[in-house]
C-alpha cells in the first residue's frame, strides 16, 4: 500500500526533476554538460542531495512499475518469484553504482 | 473484432509501454554514466552523442518522457482527488500538451545541434 | 423502418469440433428491435442449435451480457438501429466458453465471493430494521445498481491478463458494503480488497465505465476505495 503511495510521490519528484534535467542538459546549450561543468556541479552538495535523490526516485519508480507488470502479465509462481527476486536485486546494484559515482 | 479501443485505455497502453522503455533506458543510463570518471571517456562519449542519428533518438526519448509523464499526471490526478467526469477532457489535453511541449523542445534541441 | 441486418455470430459447439467458426444470419428487423430480438429470430427460425443466456430481456438481470461490435453490452439493451448493418457478436472475453454465446461465470462470482458480500454487522438488532438515513443511502446508491452482468470485469485488460485481480464487479461490491453506514467490518474488508490482487491493480482505464449498461461510474468508486486504504493506513488501521 504504501509502495503504491510512493510510486506516487516518485512520479511527482520525477516530474519537477526531470523538467529541471531536460532544461539544462538539453536545452540550455553545451556549457552544462561539458565535463569540466559537470565535475564542477557534482562537487555542491545540494547537487548530490538532488542526484541521489533523483536517481533513487527514478529507480524506485521504475521498478515498481516493472513489479505490476510481472504480477500481471507472467504466468507461473515460479517464474514469477525468481523474476521478483531479480528485480528487487538490479535497482540495488544500479543505486550502488549510482551512488558510488555520485559521491566520490 | 478486436475489442474496442476508447480514449482511457489509449492513454493506459501508451503509459505501460513508454514505462518499460523508459525502465531499459534508465538502467542503460545509470550504466553508461558510472562509467565515466575521466574526462577522456566523458568526451568521448560526448562526441559520439553529436552524432545527428543519435540527436534523433533522443528527440524520441522526448517524446516518450512526455507522453509517460502525462499519462501519470493524468492518473495521479484522478486518484487524489479530481472527478473522473473530466477524464477523457484531461487525456486530450494531455495530449494536445505534450505535442505543443514536443515541439517547443525540438525547437531547443535543433538550434543546439545548428 | 425495416431493414435486414447480418449477424456474424462466433460458434463453439464442443460436441461437434473443438473449434469456433463464425456463422452468418441475415435478419429482417424493425427499428425499435433489438440484438436479443435478432438472436431469438436465428434461434426460432434459422438455427436452433444457436445458444445463449437470457431472461428477463430488459436489462434487469443481466443474462445476456456478451461482446457485441468490439464491445461488451446486453443484448436486450442493444437497439439494431444503432449499430451498422453488420453486427458482430462473440461471448465476453477472457471467461472460458461453454457454448456459442454462453461463457462459464464461476470464477466471476468467486472474485464476488472474496469481497465478503453481504453485511457484517455484530451489534444486537433492534426491534425493527437496521435504519439507514436516505443520505446515508445516497451514499451507496449508485452502487447498489450493480446487476452482475459481468461485462465490466471482462472488459478490463488487467482481467484479461491477470486472473487473479478481483475486477471492477467485486471491487464495486467492496465499496457497497464499505461505504454502507449499517455495516461494521470495515477492517476485515479492507484487508479483503488491498492485497497485490485488490484496488492497486487498477490503472484507471475506463473500460469498465465505457460498458456498464447501468451506466455506473465504477473507476470512481475504486479511486475512492484508493483514498480510504490509503487513509486508514496512515491511521495505523491497515498493514
């Protein structure tokens, strides 16, 4: 229930988070994401704060989403179980990678 | 016959499938970015995205966040409160407002490649 | 006015082939005809061996719900005059067939059976009937409409999918017992409706509004069932 009601408010962040991406990356021209801009953006922790909580939301989001749709379209426990299992274990991997390159 | 499609369910297949293409292009995107700690291969990678090929897809990717995010919108909205008698104003207004941010941002991302 | 209609009707006669054909009738009917009156003339005059349910023909009992032109509606509420001159007509989808028009509704009714329909209520009974005020009814009226005919349940593509979600009948139900003032197992049904299988498989899709011949407002109901999960939950009601 309240992974329901979190993959709500991911979407919210999501929305204001990707607004923010999209208009800096893509539309305000090449300085902001040359590599010296960049390394220098990721060295703010308020940036950190907003990439960590970005990536984690846009994981969470995703996967959840993934995890309805095993629930609804895989036929077979089994099968269903093992695939559960995975998609639990993969955003955990890409939150390590993720964070790793975030923080350090 | 296949059954009938309507507006809602329209809206409900464009929402899953724009997901799952988003879920595969986030994993792709975490991937690729945790890989990039020295500015040589940063730069490289910068290079091959100058590719107008790639500019393409990315015009596509666009398109397919927009539509994902006001499908959502349009859902998230109903669940907190908005009554479904507007529900099939709100997928057309979606959609009409996902074309004109389309081609706003095509607009950008065209006289950054120019 | 009339005209001919042709009717393409889907066959499944399991004691001559397993497989389904599509057979053609051509039809003279009148404008204020129905599909049931149609199909009752194939039966009576062309084909005898064609098979479906009906009953009461007025959209009481909800016998005769099947998928008309792409669209699951009832026969018997269906006017000719409104549809083209070829009309369509297959059993509800996703139900295992019986014969012809006539599908097996027992896992239906199961799904009607795990929401617990029927009034919880502990307290003693007084003197006469449990009152209910008619706001109070207000309430639950247009849920209480619900005739069963089954067609939104197998119009929604997560049904179609996931034979284990409730589907819009059975959560409309929860929400007529929930919302019913008389009724005091508000815990016990909620646990009934939130599993993985309950209210959260629904995306809002409309397909069952589009076809409810009562014309109820089901996916209102099941976003209002959202908001009072949600709302118990927080209250400590709730897992």
């Amino acid at each position: 229930m309240f992974s329901w009601l979190l993959h709500r408010i991911t979407g919210v962040i999501l929305l204001f988070g990707l607004m923010y991406h999209f208009i800096l990356m893509h539309f305000l021209g090449h300085d902001n994401y040359s590599y010296e801009a960049v390394m220098q953006r990721l060295v703010d922790p308020s940036w950190k704060i907003f990439n960590i909580v970005f990536l984690l939301s846009a994981l969470f989001h995703g996967f959840y989403g993934i995890n309805g749709l095993i629930t609804e379209y895989v036929k077979g426990n089994s099968m269903k179980n093992f695939l559960k299992i995975f998609i639990f274990i993969l955003p955990l991997i890409l939150a390590f990678f993720g964070i790793k390159i975030v923080i350090f | 016959m296949r059954y009938r499609w309507n507006i809602g369910s329209l809206a409900w297949i464009t929402h899953r499938i724009t997901g799952i293409i988003l879920t595969f292009y986030l994993i792709a995107h975490i991937f690729v970015l945790s890989h990039l700690k020295d500015p040589v291969a940063y730069n490289k990678i910068m290079a091959i995205m100058k590719n107008p090929l790639l500019k393409f897809g990315e015009l596509i990717l666009f398109a397919i966040v927009l539509m994902h995010v006001f499908a959502g919108l349009r859902i998230t909205l109903l669940e907190f409160g908005i009554s479904t008698k507007y529900q099939k104003t709100m997928a057309y207004m979606g959609a009409l407002v996902v074309g004109v941010l389309w081609i706003i941002g095509t607009f950008y991302f065209l006289r950054e490649v120019l | 006015m009339i005209k001919y209609y042709t009717f393409k009707i889907k066959r499944y006669l399991p004691n001559e082939t397993p497989k389904t054909r599509w057979d053609e009738f051509r039809v003279k009917l009148n404008n204020m005809e129905r599909v049931l009156d149609g199909l009752i003339k194939i039966k009576e005059t062309m084909d005898g061996t064609l098979t479906f349910r009906k009953s009461c023909a007025h959209g009481v009992c909800g016998s005769c719900a099947m998928k008309i032109n792409g669209k699951n509606r009832l026969a018997c509420q269906t006017l000719v005059k409104d549809l083209p001159e070829i009309i369509e007509i297959e059993p509800l989808p996703s139900l295992p067939v019986i014969k012809d028009l006539v599908v097996d509704m027992t896992l239906f009714f199961q799904k009607n059976d795990k929401v617990l329909p029927y009034l919880i209520n502990e307290e003693p009974p007084p003197q006469r009937e449990r009152i209910q005020s008619p706001q109070d009814q207000h309430k639950i009226l247009e849920s209480i409409t619900c005739i069963m005919c089954g067609s939104c349940t197998t119009s929604c593509p997560v049904f179609w999918s996931d034979k284990e979600y409730l589907g819009p009948s059975a959560l409309l139900k929860a929400y007529r017992f929930l919302f019913d003032t008389r009724d005091k197992a508000t815990e016990q049904r909620l646990k009934a409706i939130t599993g993985q299988d309950g209210i959260w498989r629904c995306h809002s899709i409309f397909n069952c509004v589009e076809v409810c011949p009562k014309e109820i407002d089901i996916t209102k109901h099941i976003l209002k069932l959202k908001r009072l999960a949600i709302k118990k939950g927080f209250k400590g009601g709730q897992e």
